[in-house]
C-alpha cells in the first residue's frame, strides 16, 4: 500500500468517525458537514469527494456506527471459565445500560439509530441484524450456563433473551433521561430473570471497577 | 396586496391529526407545511395561521397523537369491569394496537433528549401512561385478584418491557410480532401479579 492510499483510507475513516461523533452530540437532524470536516481535521472538499451527498454520509455513518454499537456492547464480557455464567451475565447488561461517560454517549446515538431506522426502511436490515446478533449474545451466554449447570435446564433461553433486550431498551432510555438510576436498571433487569435462572438476590458487582458500584 | 388566506372549516385538531401522520409517512425530518396542508385538505397558509411555526405544529402533532392514545386507552379502560381484562387491554395496547403505531413516540422520545419542553412533555406523557398501568394494578388489588406487588414499580417494569418491545417490532425484527410482544408481557405481568390473566384460568 502506497502512502497515499494510505492516508485517504484514513481520511474517510476518520470522517465516519467524526459524523458518528456529531450525530451523537447534535442530533441527526442538525449536524452539519462543515462541522464534521473541521472535527475530523480535514478540508470541506475532502467529505465531498468521499461522500456525494450529506446523506449519504450520514447513511454510511449509521451504518459504521451500527458495527461499532455491535462491537461495544457484544463484549468483553469476561470469560465464563474465570467468572462463571453468572457474574457473566451481570457484566453482558451492564454493556446495554447508559453508565455516564463512553455508554451514555453510545446510547443517545442508539436513539438515533432506532429514529434513523424506522424513517428509514432501508436501513432496517441493518437494526434488524444488530438486534439478532444482541439476542444471540445472550440467549447463546444462557445456553452455556444451562450446559454448565449454572443455569436450570427448562429456563427458555430465546424468552429470556427477550426479555433483558426489550427491559435494558425501556429501562436503559429511562436512566438516560434521569428518570431512574442505572443501578435501580441493574436491579430491575436482574429481577425479571432471576426466578427463570435461579440467580442470587442481589446481582454481582461490574466487572468494570469503573462503573458506579449498584 | 396578497389576499388574506381563506379560513375553511379544517380547525387546529384536524392539522394536528393530518400532520401527525404525514410524520408517519414521510418521518419528522422531511415533514413539510405543504404535505399537511395537503393531508387536511386545505392551504399551507391556513395551517400557519393556526401555528405559528413549522415546528410548532409538529411538536404539538407529536403530543397530541400520545394524549390521544392515553385519551382512547383510557376510556377503553373504564368500560371493562374486571381488573385482568383491563390489564390485558394495557398489554394489548403497548404491543402496538389502537390508533397508534411507535413512530410518533419515537420521534418523540429522541427529540426530548435534546429539547427541554419536549422532555417535559415527554416525562408527564410517561407518567400517565405508568398511572394508567399502576391504577390498574390497585384497582386488581383491591378486589382481591392481584397478588401484593407494588404498583408504581410494577408499572415501570411493565412500560419499559412494553417499551423496548415496540422498539423491536417498529425495527421489524422478524421474531418479535405483536403476538410475542403480547405474550411476554402477559408472562411477566401474571408471574409479578400472582395472578394468571389469560380468560378461563384462575387467580
């Protein structure tokens, strides 16, 4: 690879990655390509020349920040042989909830990404995938506890999947606009599968000693 | 001197009706005066002489579409006599039945995190419908069919399943349908009701 090419694979990266920040911070509707070239370091004509239109930008970088939600919340979730599927499980919600910092901002563009979505019928393929690798995530995490015997044998691993999905969904958007606590999410959420998974009371500390302790 | 546009008899709600589904149809962004002038069956210049702005009127279209499903549930409610059929008339209309489809909360809901009145709104919408769910609840209580569960917390462990459900089926995520939507909710509420809610069982 030349230095040139190089460099222009950086520069539309960079660029992606810089709309991806400017959708989170303004909103999808108010973000501006002058900004996001400043943002990324790069000149005007350097987006255009990537990028024909300002939507198809914002479609691209949708669509880079789907891989990246994908990618941040599908792990690290800790090895199951060291923290067993309990504790596991504990650290896999925690990804999903609007912790302040590096989370809360990935939310508020997960909001964006529900909205772009469903104006969007293109782009529902796109959600749809991401939801189907999140519910794997999960129900795959309930199956090895099940076979480990961490887990009772009759918990439904799809239901339950589900249900922390949809509850981290509701309760998560609810935490961001101050109406609960994360920890009060942590705890809600672990309640409403407890009994299935025959899990302790309380759920186990973040793996994360960054996060708030519950 | 242009002419004063001609009032005719489409009034404020019939806009905000005809502007909440060209927000439907053509999503919050791309929603002009001139398509809901058009929806109403009547001027751009009489719609803005109701709103002062464009986005004035979408904001209320927004609201008022969520007051009406509150409005509609409501009423829906106060006519059944039993509590479980009540709670299963809740269920049903989280999953995506009614007048209503997830859209409009959506748009609703993503422009709050940004817009302080509308995450007023937003917030007291919330509360409604997490009041409708918890009157419900003591309503069941009170006649002896529901178990001791606390309602406001049940009410909020219910609208945010219900919730995140909508997200998925307005994703069109293949396997969450209405039917899964209704059926994981009626699991989670009879397990923290104590109570099985489905016709021709017991409490």
């Amino acid at each position: 690879m030349t230095g040139a090419a190089a460099t222009e694979r950086g520069g539309r990266e960079r660029i992606l990655a810089a709309a991806v920040e400017r959708i989170a911070r303004d909103g999808i509707d108010e973000v501006r390509i002058a900004r996001i070239a400043m943002d990324a370091g790069v000149s005007p004509s350097l987006v255009h020349y990537h990028f024909d239109t300002r939507d198809a930008l914002l479609e691209e970088a949708l669509e880079y920040s789907y891989e990246l939600a994908g990618d941040i919340r599908l792990g690290p979730e800790g090895d199951v042989d060291e923290f067993g599927s309990v504790r596991r499980l504990a650290a896999m919600i925690d990804q999903f909830l609007p912790y302040p910092g590096m989370l809360e901002r990935d939310w508020i563009l997960y909001v964006e990404l529900w909205l772009r979505a469903i104006r969007h019928p293109e782009m529902r393929p796109t959600a749809a995938r991401l939801y189907t690798r999140m519910h794997e995530w999960f129900a795959e995490a309930i199956r090895t506890g099940i076979a480990r015997g961490e887990f009772p044998a009759q918990a439904d691993s799809d239901a339950v999947a589900n249900r922390i999905l949809a509850l981290a969904d509701g309760f998560g958007v609810r935490a961001l606009f101050g109406e609960l606590e994360v920890s009060q999410a942590r705890q809600e959420i672990w309640n409403a599968v407890k009994a299935e998974l025959d899990l302790p009371a309380q759920p186990p500390p973040p793996l994360d000693p960054a996060k708030p302790q519950p | 001197m242009s002419p004063r546009p001609r009032l005719d008899h489409v009034r404020r709600p019939e806009l905000l009706t005809a502007a909440a589904a060209v927000i439907r149809q053509r999503g919050l962004e791309n929603a002009r005066v001139v398509d809901v002038a058009d929806e109403a069956g009547t001027s751009a210049p009489s719609v803005l002489h109701y709103f002062a702005s464009k986005a004035e009127l979408l904001k209320e279209a927004l609201t008022s579409a969520e007051e009406r499903f509150y409005e509609e549930l409501e009423i829906e409610l106060a006519g059944m006599e039993g509590p479980r059929e009540r709670m299963l008339k809740i269920v049903q209309y989280g999953a995506g039945e009614g007048d209503y489809d997830a859209v409009l909360w959506m748009e609703l809901w993503a422009r709050a995190l940004r817009d302080p009145e509308l995450a007023a709104t937003r917030a007291e919408l919330d509360g409604r419908w997490r009041r409708s769910i918890a009157d419900v609840v003591r309503y069941g209580q009170e006649r002896g069919e529901f178990g001791p569960a606390d309602p406001d917390e049940f009410a909020v462990l219910l609208a945010s399943l219900l919730d995140g459900l909508a997200v998925q089926i307005a994703l069109r995520d293949m396997e969450v349908t209405p039917d899964r939507v209704r059926e994981l909710a009626v699991k989670l509420a009879e397990r923290e009701l104590g109570c099985e809610l489905v016709e021709g069982t017991r409490c």
